[in-house]
C-alpha cells in the first residue's frame, strides 16, 4: 500500500441531496486508507503527489460477479456472439479448423434460444471429424460438444447439449484439451489492467472450478493489481472450513486487498435454456422437458448448504433467476439466518423484492443482461416482463444493489452495466419497462462496493475521470443521452489503496 495524495480533484456527491465543495479539494491517502480531504493540504516527506487538474473523483467502481478465468479465455475463444443460426455456428467452426486444422474449437457465446430449432451433435460431428470441439453458449449454463470432445470428457455419448450441473462439472477439465496459456499470470495481469482501465477497484470472482490457493499464488506473481473476493463451491466448502477462512479474511499468503469471498450457490438455470425455474410455465412449455424449469438443489439441500456455510463465518451468494427460484432462496435464508446475496435476481415478484428487504439481503444484478434478454423475455415470459430486471421496486423497498456483469456473459464494463440500468435499451427502441429505471446517481452508487463520497475513512481506492459522471449538464429525462454518455466516460487515473494502477 502506499501514500498519495492527489491535488485540485473535485468530489462527486453519492447520497441523494449530498452537497460537495463547490471548487477542487485536495486528497490524502495514507497506507490505503483516505486521511484527509480538503484544500490546501500539506504534502509530507517522500509522499508522491499528482495534478488531478480538476478532474472529478469517485471511490473505485467494483463488478461485483464475474467469472475471470473464462473472461481471461474468452478473447482467445471462437466468437460466436452473431450466430443466428446452427447453420451459421456450424460454418464458423468449419472456417476456424479450415484455419487452424492442428488446434481444438472453443466457442463462445451463441444463444440459441433464439434460433427456430434445437442442435444436434451429429451435425457438428459432419463439419468438425476427429478435431474437438466445445461450443459455450453466452450464458455458460450449456455446451455443445461435437462426440470427440464428449469422449475426451469421458461423457456419455448424446446427439444433444450438455446443460446445467453436468456442463459445471466437466468445465474445469476443459484444460485438458487445451492448456492453461489463456489462464497464466501474463494473462490475467493483462485482463485486470484492463478492468483498471475502465475505473474497476475490485471484482469479485466467481470462477468455477479455482481454488482460492490460485489467487495466492497469482497474488505473488504480480496480480496484485486490484481488490479481489474469491468465491467458493460446495464441492470445495470442505477446504475452505478447514483453513478456518471466513468472508472477508485475506486470502493464505496475501494482503487485505486479496480476501476470502462467499460460497455460491446455483440454484437453477439460466432463462437462454429455459432452466430458471419460475412459478408458472414458459411461453413454449410444450417444447420443454420442465415445462416451468427447475431448482438445481432441494430445499432441504439449499438449506443445508446455507447454513453449514453460514455456521463457518462465510457470506453466500445464491443464484437464483426465476421468481420461484428466488423465493425459495429467500425463505432458505430466512430458516437458516444467513447472510448475502442473490445473484442475478432476474425475475421476481413485488412482494419477494419486499422479502428481500426484511432480511437484509442483496440484490446482486447485472444490467447488462437485460439488453441480450430483452426480446427473449417478452416471447417467452409474455407479461411477467414487467417485473424482470425490477430495479426500481428494489431501491424503492429498501434493497441494497450491487452491480456486475457476470463477465464474459456480458462484456467486463461498469459504464455499460450503469447505462444499461438507466435507459434499458441498446438500440434504437425506448426503453424495456422504463418504469423499472434508475438515475445516474444511484447506478453509481450502486457500483462503489457501498463506499460513501470520497472522504477521510473511505477506501484509498479512487478514480479521476474527465467528465462529470453524474452528468449534470444533460437532460436528466433523455435516457438514450445519459447512457451513450455513461458508455464513453473517459477514465484518466484509477488507485488501488493508494496505488497508482493506470493512468492515461
């Protein structure tokens, strides 16, 4: 950690009706923490000091779900995000191995829930031979594996995806076939500069399948950029309990920057395979073998990794996208007394949202999905559009917001989750259910990890940016305006307990 202070910076207010200076401050940090804030600030011996020439300051912005290791992976990975078709994903692959006749095809990215049928492996088999091939669709919750990725696998052999826990269980042996280069400390040092890049202080990792002993080793090899939690599974509970660690702990080997995360949970699908599990059918329920999706796990499974995990000390971040889902995750927390989160929290019904208040549990969202999901909601959940991505209902009950991105699900970007929750819209119709927008002031707040406006005590992690995020000086009605402005904000300087990690 180190010692900054930052002259002629100007604070912008968090809290609703919270008045700043009206002229640049200066600002103190001292072994990570903010000390002082105010002009004129004496400069002490040593201490580096920077001109913010009266750029605007805010606490550094947090994704609060991602899943790095793929999100590291992914620009190495075939792109699949325009396919509209099996046909078009299918001449993909064939052109890649036509290219690269030596190497497997992993795919990323396709979502085939809008395309008019269902795949089969036979087809991939007929355009791929003996060269393997593992096609992820853009929610992660499915594969589509050609037979000699299946027998790599050791997989039964099928003509249809590999969906939901039994895609979770093979993915991390997804290494086998094509090594860690995509993963190595270059990489991930490359990948969070990146974040650094676009203001990000910390992430949250929700990486399937890592150990937490990976982040301590990658702390040591200069991934210390930025703050990390590190999520862990059921399947590696055991070890995390016996290590005594708890949410918040520094991970073994690492500085309070590097702490110990929640236990995730899945606790159903996804809405592209039609396995979030809601209380009433989907709009093509004749198509489906679980007519209305399905849970993952029992309640009485639920509960007993609820509450074994929040007897250990551990937060946890259950996932949950249909309204059944997350009312059972809430009565879960509710039997068990546990703290955390719900992930995604896709579709919920009013008096849910109000549920989730009384217990004192987030709503960790990711706006960005509601862009990709927009025509897909309303085709098959019809009217229960209205109560998706409820925004607006959580802060209004009293619901602590955090945002993400689910990264590579959708792109590592907090200027593109914060838009996306403002105008609910990526192209040139209005917005999706406008009622259920935020303002600017509360998707930035919603993106500082719950830091209050730059001051002595807060986090010595910061961001100087060229333009007024707050946006002022636009028209607070015109939402396309305010999100195009949020999608571009020019980031000039992020500091990491009080550490310079990029500037331009």
């Amino acid at each position: 950690m180190s010692n900054l202070l930052i002259r002629n910076a100007r604070l912008v207010p968090l809290g609703a009706g919270e008045s700043t200076p009206d002229g640049p401050v200066d600002i103190a940090i001292a072994r990570g923490v903010v000390t002082g804030v105010g002009p004129g600030l004496d400069r002490p011996n040593g201490v580096e000091e920077i001109d913010a020439g009266g750029r605007w300051v805010i606490p550094g912005l947090w994704d609060q779900h991602t899943h790095l290791a793929q999100w590291t992976l992914s620009s190495q990975r075939l792109d699949l995000a325009g396919a509209r078709s099996p046909e078009d994903a299918t001449r993909a692959v064939a052109q890649r191995i036509a290219d690269y006749p030596d190497l497997p095809v992993i795919g990323w990215g396709h979502r085939s829930a809008g395309w008019d049928r269902e795949v089969t492996v036979s087809e991939l088999d007929a355009v791929s031979g003996d060269t393997a091939v593992v096609l992820i669709s853009g929610d992660g919750h499915h594969a589509w594996l050609n037979t000699t990725a299946l027998l790599h696998f050791a997989m039964p052999v099928r003509d249809s995806v590999v969906r939901e826990t039994e895609w979770f269980a093979a993915y991390p042996r997804l290494v086998t076939l094509v090594g860690n280069d995509g993963t190595s400390p270059e990489a991930y040092r490359r990948m969070l500069d990146e974040a650094a890049g676009r203001g990000i202080a910390g992430l949250v990792d929700f990486e399937f399948g890592a150990g937490i002993e990976e982040w301590s080793e990658r702390w040591v090899q200069d991934c210390d950029r930025l703050r990390i939690r590190a999520a862990t599974y059921a399947h590696m509970l055991d070890g995390v309990i016996a290590a005594g660690l708890r949410t918040g702990d520094p991970l073994p080997g690492c500085d309070d920057r590097a702490t110990m995360g929640p236990l995730k949970i899945i606790s159903d699908g996804s809405l592209n395979t039609r396995t979030a599990w809601c209380c009433e059918p989907y709009g093509d329920a004749h198509k489906l073998e679980y007519p209305a999706g399905q849970p993952n796990l029992s309640g009485a499974e639920l509960r007993e990794q609820l509450g074994r995990a929040h007897a250990a000390g551990l937060e946890i971040a259950t996932h949950a996208i249909g309204d059944a889902a997350v009312r059972e995750a809430l009565a879960a927390y509710a039997d068990t007394r546990a703290r955390g989160s719900i992930e995604h929290a896709q579709m919920a019904r009013r008096d849910d949202v109000r549920r989730m208040a009384e217990l004192g549990i987030r709503a960790s969202v990711q706006p960005a999905h509601l862009l990709d999901d927009r025509d897909l909601t309303d085709k098959i959940w019809g009217e229960r559009a209205e109560r998706c991505f409820a925004f607006r209902w959580m802060l209004e009950d009293g619901v602590e917001l955090a945002l993400g991105s689910d990264a590579p699900v959708s792109p590592l970007d907090p200027w593109l989750a914060m838009a996306a929750a403002v105008h609910r819209s990526a192209d040139e119709r209005g917005p999706w259910h406008g009622e259920q927008a935020l303002s600017v002031r509360e998707v930035l707040a919603a993106s500082v990890d719950g830091q209050p406006t730059v001051g002595a005590g807060s986090r010595g992690d910061v961001v100087l940016l060229d333009r007024d995020p707050l946006l002022r000086d636009l028209d607070a009605a015109d939402t396309a305006d305010l999100g195009a402005a949020l999608r571009s904000m020019p980031v000039a300087l992020t500091v990491v307990a009080g550490r310079i990690v990029t500037e331009r």
